[in-house]
C-alpha cells in the first residue's frame, strides 16, 4: 500500500513539474515585448510633443493552449501529490478509500487536461505534442491504476479492528 501511496506521489510530482518545462512557451525563450497596453508606451519613441498625447495601440499576445495546460497540471499535480502522501500515512480503510478516489479523479484530471479540457496546440511537431502530452498521459494513466490498484487493496484487506474486537 506505501509503494502505491510513493507511486502516486511520484506521478502528481511528474505531472506538476514536467509541463512547467515542456510547453511551447518555455521552449521559445523570449517572452512578448508588449503584453498589456502600458508596455506598449516604453517601447515606441517619442518623436513630437503630439505623438505623447496620442495612445498607442496596444498589443495583446494570446497565451498559447499549452501554457495554460501546463498551470492546470500544476494544480492538478500538486493536489495529486498531496493525496499520495495523505494515503501514505492513512490508516483507517475509509480514508483510505476516500483519498484512492480523490487520486483517480485528478489522475483522470491529468489525463483530460493536455486532451479535451485545455488541449495544446495545433501543430503535431510542436514540444506540447510531442513531449509535454505523453508525459501527463502516462503519468495520468499511472496514477489511475495505482489508485484503482489502493482502491481494490483496500477492500481486499481485512480489517484489523474487526477481527481483534471479534476476539477468539
């Protein structure tokens, strides 16, 4: 039962950490020049008294899919993380069962985050695709199955409280 609290520790650990890293925005290295309005003011020159009085049209860069994929995971992950070391020191099967259904949720958060709730971004070749989705994939598959694999344990698992208060 520890080693699959540890397994799902390691996979909310994965699934916060790796797509901070993996998506198109921390690949590209540059950040936009102007993202609000104000930003906009420092970066053009001003030539004539008129010209500083006139707004400069702002330029707004969306954020790519992937980036907010990977702050879902974050939530996600940390969530998932801490349900794993929540289940690694449960005693008491119904906490037990609890947090192993809680872990399969944000496991199957995990998994529709990067696919149908979020998604990431439409070029097959982009770093997103390639390698920030199969890795919440897998870790999302693997916190599921360890889950179900606690979930199952756990209701296999005699009670102890029982059968000591059942006495000889």
């Amino acid at each position: 039962m520890k080693v699959l609290a540890l397994l799902i520790v390691i996979a909310g650990l994965v699934i916060a950490i790796a797509p901070q890293y993996t998506n198109c925005e921390a690949q590209s290295g540059t950040m936009p020049a102007a993202t609000t309005a104000g930003a906009g003011l420092a970066a053009t020159p001003v030539t004539t008294m008129a010209s500083m009085n006139t707004p400069v049209a702002a330029t707004i860069v969306p954020k790519m899919k992937c980036l907010w994929s990977a702050r879902g995971a974050l939530a996600v992950g940390v969530s998932l993380a801490v349900a794993g070391a929540l289940l690694f020191f449960a005693r008491r099967k119904e906490t037990r069962r609890a947090l192993a259904i809680v872990s399969v949720l944000l496991g199957l958060s995990a998994i529709l985050l990067p696919t149908t709730l979020i998604g990431t971004c439409a070029s097959a070749a982009a770093v997103c695709n390639t390698t920030m989705k199969p890795i919440m994939l897998i870790a999302g598959g693997l916190a599921v199955a360890a889950s179900v694999l606690v979930l199952v344990v756990n209701e296999l698992k005699r009670d102890e409280t029982v059968v000591a208060e059942a006495g000889p």
